[in-house]
C-alpha cells in the first residue's frame, strides 16, 4: 500500500511538471483565399497610387496658385501700359490739333510776312536773286494801292482791282488809266530791255463781268482786265508792245486767304511782272 502511494505520488508529479511547460494544443485557422489575396494586394497597390497622385495635385495646385499670381502681376502691368499708352495718345492727339490750329491760324500771317518782306525796297538800290542776276529796287510808295515784291527770280508790283476798275468792269478808270501807266513807266525806265508780263487775278466771288456777259468766268474776267491795262500802256508808249505779254489766271494764284473779306481784296489784283 505504501508502494501504491508513493507510486501514485511520482506519477502526479511528472504529469504536473510535463503539464507546465508543454503549450496547450490550438487549433490552425484555416487558410485565405487567393482570390481575397490578388484583391488586397490590387486594393495596397490603389492606394499607393491614389497618395502618389495627391501628393502631385497637391504641387500642381501650389504652381497653379503661383501662375495665377504671375498672371495677375501681368494684367496689372499691362493694365498700367495701357493707361500710360492712352494718356500719351490724347497728349499726341492734342498737340496735333493745337499745331493746326496754329498753323491754320497764322497762315494769313506767315503770307503777309513774305509780301512785306519781298516789298520792303530802298528807292535807287538793287538786290541779286539766286541766280546772281542783279535786279532794281523800285520805290512805289507814292502810287496808291501798289506794293512791290521780290518773288525769285521775278520781280512783281501789285494794284488791287479796285483801284483800277469799277466792280467788275473790265474798263479801266480814268484813275486806273493814269496809275497803270505811271508803274509801267517806272518800270521801264529802271529795267532796261526786260521782258514784261500783265497778270490778272481774281477770286471765286468774282465771276461774271457786269459790263460783258460773255466774260462769265474768273479766268475770262482777269483776261479781259489785264488786256485792258495792256492796252492802255501801249497806248501811253510807256512800255513796247512787243515787250509785253498778257495771262488770266483766274482764281489759281491766291496770295492770302480768300476766308476775310480783306483777303479777298488783296487776291483781286493786277500784277505788273518783270521777267528774269
């Protein structure tokens, strides 16, 4: 019996010892599907692509920023360039317009200028002309009307028509007769031999002579007047019929503006022109 005992003793102790420290029996989980595998693998796969493309629409989006900043700056400048380029414009466009007004406004003056200038004269005196040709300064001062210039080679002493005509008469009066004569005279007698040339001028108002109806335009008008003043030279022998020529030239040769009724004036005239 005491064998029986200490048997039994021994026993339970090799089965206490075994038991501590043998691991309990588990059971193996059973084993995955290939098909849940591909799909794990493709769904890690999807989303390493998904956080590769934010991480790039996350840059782009800093550059578009950037762009759109630049294109704003851009805008402004031009913005800018524009403003500047406009004010410059109207500035241009302002000066063009005050130019002409001023050179409108001083073409009469800058005309008139010139006529005194070529009439300024010293009685006795001569002037040479571009081509060195050595010309007389005459003196009219005492022949009412009449103003002498330099024109070129030229040299040319003007009468107003009025003063030697009625309005619009191609008959010279008696006064008109004497002046017309007493330049020609004077022009003779300081220019030798030359050659000269009576021209009429008009203007547009002036067309139709109230003593010949035939004579209804400006250049058979200022024909009609010069070869009236032709006449009357030759007929006082103040200068030879053959040194003489006469030209209508109508309304072609304005000195001044015909805008004032002053203007007007001094376009209708008689020229007594010396030929180089």
């Amino acid at each position: 019996m005491k064998y029986n005992t200490t048997l039994l003793l021994a026993v339970l102790m090799i089965v206490t010892t075994v038991g501590c420290q043998s691991v309990p029996w588990k059971k193996n989980p059973p084993a995955e599907p290939p098909e849940m595998a591909a799909m794990r693998n493709q769904i890690q796969q999807y989303q390493a692509r998904t956080n590769a493309l934010e991480a790039s629409n996350s840059q782009i989006n800093i550059q578009l920023a950037q762009k759109q900043q630049d294109l704003l700056k851009a805008k402004d400048e031009i913005r800018r360039e524009n403003e500047i380029k406009m004010a410059l414009t109207q500035e241009n466009n302002l000066l063009k317009r005050e130019r002409g007004e001023l050179i409108a406004k001083n073409s009469d003056q800058a005309k008139r200028l010139d006529i005194v200038a070529g009439a300024l004269k010293v009685n006795g005196t001569t002037a040479i002309v571009p081509n060195n040709t050595v010309i007389p300064v005459v003196d009219f001062n005492d022949v009412h009307g009449a103003y002498a210039r330099r024109d070129g080679q030229y040299y040319r002493v003007s009468v107003p028509v009025d003063d030697l005509f009625e309005s619009d008469q191609v008959t010279l009066t008696e006064d008109g007769k004497q002046k017309v004569v007493s330049i020609a005279q004077r022009l003779a007698s300081n220019f030798g031999q030359r050659q000269f040339r009576i021209e009429g001028h008009t203007t547009p108002i002036q067309e139709v002579s109230a003593s010949d109806p035939a004579i209804n335009t400006p250049q058979k008008l200022t024909i009609a007047q010069a070869t009236a003043v032709f006449d009357a030279i030759v007929a006082a022998n103040a200068i030879p019929e053959e040194s003489l020529s006469v030209t209508g030239c109508g309304t072609s040769q304005p000195m001044v503006s015909m805008s004032t009724a002053q203007g007007q004036a001094m376009n209708k005239r008689i020229e007594f022109v010396v030929l180089p």
